[in-house]
C-alpha cells in the first residue's frame, strides 16, 4: 500500500488510526474538569491529609479499646437485642415479599398488558425505593412511637418496592412456552399464570427473600439508632459511654449471627428448590 492510499484511507476512516486532534483536546479538557471537580468536592469538605490521618489515628486507638471484647453486666439486655433485630427482620421480610408477589405481576410486561397500569406500577415502586429505609423509619418512630413496631413497618414498607422490583422482572423473564401450553389446553389466564409463570419464578422469588431477611439483619442494627428497636440502641448506648469493649463484642455477635442466618438460609433454599448436596470425595 502506498503513501497516498494510506493518506486516502486515513482522511476516510480517521479515527481507525488514532485520536485526531479534536479528540486529543476534549479528553484533556475532561480530565480537566474531572480534577478541578474532584479537588472542589476535597475543599468543600474539608478533606484534608491532616484531618485524615487524625481520624486513623482515632480510629486505631478505638480498635485498642475494643480488645478484648467483653458482654459487660447487661449483657442479657444484648441478647435480648439482637433477638429483636433477628425478629424484626424476620417480619418486615416476610409481609414485605408476602405483599410483593401479587405487586410484581402487576409490574410484569408479559402479564399487565395495560401500558399506563404497568407504568403507574412501576414508577411506584421506584418512588417508594427511592427513599431509604432509614428515612422510613424515622418517619415510623414519629407516627407510632419508639420501638420494633417502627422498625418492622420501615423494612416492610422499603423491602416491598424493592422486591416487586425483582419479581416483576423475574416473571418478565419466565418462559412462555409453559403458560402457552395450558391455555392451548383449555386453561384460563388465571391457571396459566398459577401453574405456567409461578412455579418458574418462586425459586428466585424465595433465593431473594432469604437475601433480605439475611441484609435486614444488620439494617434492623442501624434503625435501632434511630429509636426503631433492635440491638442499634445497645450500640448507641454504649459508644455514648466509650464502652467500646461492649460495642466489639456486639459486633462480633452480630456478625456470628448473619453467618448462621446465611448458612441456614442456604440450606431451606436447597431444600425448597430441590437441589441435593452432593457428597464430598
């Protein structure tokens, strides 16, 4: 190939041998605006080498503090806490994935054929997921007053959206071959969604809901912060008074008790879908 048929096929195709100028000149004014961003954001929150290294400083020497972790004398009242936060997991989980099934048809595609229904479904959730769940909840201890209650209804009512979310777009997902074949059957609309969509996506729908259960677990620790109940209020309580030791052994606790959660979890979910552990050597 000679010099002028490169010249040729360059001045046709310019970008197939490398950035032009113009292209050259917009990266660099982008990395640009991405430093001068990122140095603002740095400035505007005072994020400074000093201020860093103090906080790691404070923080190794709360980690010191922490060791060797202790329950301390209430330490029934630590139990008692993280029973609570298991337990309003349990049941923020369970109504919430309760409730989502009818919602997550409603937000399918291949069963909600109505576009404005659909789409008034669907914004809803992202409306209500949209919020945290800890705004949920202070909302809750505000409307029914300090305890489990408002920490129930936060996870529920957050959970839910979020839920429909993923059943919606499981049974979107579903094969249509199975509904198609008992309505050619003489099956109603109805019976095929029971028997042709469902028993596709339950696994995923119970694989999910087990998920939950086991991340509201710890976020029922956070909404007892904020006065929802759970063991969040014996770690508040003790990080007013530097009982750090205390604070580490309920971290410790709750994580014990998030493995067991995942580990019994996986076990109910090979059971219920059907999958055999398969002996090792």
């Amino acid at each position: 190939m000679t010099a002028e048929e490169i010249a040729q096929w360059q001045a046709k195709l310019p970008r197939a041998f490398g950035p032009t100028g113009g292209t050259w000149l917009l990266r660099w004014l982008l990395g640009a605006a991405f430093i001068l961003w990122l140095g603002t954001l740095l400035w505007w929150f005072d994020i400074t080498p000093r201020r860093l290294w103090n906080g790691l400083s404070g923080l190794a020497t709360i980690v010191r503090l922490m060791i060797p972790p202790s329950p301390g004398e209430l330490w029934w009242d630590i139990m008692k806490g993280m029973a609570e936060s298991v337990a309003m997991a349990f049941l923020g989980t369970v109504m919430a994935a309760l409730v989502a099934v009818p919602l997550g048809f409603l937000g399918a595609r291949n069963i909600v054929t109505v576009t404005l229904l659909r789409f008034s479904v669907r914004r809803l959730f992202d409306g209500v997921r949209g919020v945290d769940q800890l705004i949920w909840a202070l909302a809750y201890v505000r409307a029914v007053g300090l305890g489990p209650l408002a920490g129930v209804l936060a996870i529920f009512t957050s959970d839910t959206a979020v839920l429909a979310k993923l059943y919606a777009e499981a049974i979107e997902n579903a094969e249509k071959r199975q509904s198609e074949g008992i309505v050619a059957a003489g099956g109603s609309r109805l019976q095929a969604i029971r028997f042709g969509v469902l028993p596709q996506v339950l696994p995923v729908m119970l694989a999910q809901a087990l998920y939950f259960f086991e991340s509201n677990t710890r976020s029922a620790a956070i909404l007892g912060v904020v006065g929802a109940g759970g063991i969040g209020l014996q770690i508040a309580e003790r990080i007013k008074v530097r009982h750090w030791d205390e604070v580490a052994f309920i971290i410790l606790m709750m994580v014990v008790t998030v493995g067991v959660i995942d580990w019994l979890s996986a076990r109910v979910r090979r059971r219920l879908i059907g999958i055999r552990e398969t002996p090792v050597g």
